[in-house]
C-alpha cells in the first residue's frame, strides 16, 4: 500500500527518466559513429 501513491504521485519523474534514457541513447548513438569514422 504505501509503494503505490508514492508512485502517483510524482508522474513526471518517471516521463524526466524516459527523456533521460532516450537522450543516453542518442548519445550512445552517436558515440558508435564517431568511433566508427575515427576509426576509418
């Protein structure tokens, strides 16, 4: 029971996370490809 309003109550932190992933990834993204032309 005390799991479940801490979890509603705070929404835009798991949307903050989201953006934070997607924004680990698309640098993640990028990363492979400046190694890959750094490599060549």
């Amino acid at each position: 029971m005390p799991t479940s309003p801490t979890r509603h109550r705070r929404p835009p932190d798991s949307a903050w996370s989201r953006a934070r992933l997607c924004m680990a990834l698309l640098a993640v993204t990028i990363g492979v490809v400046l190694a890959c032309i750094w490599v060549m």
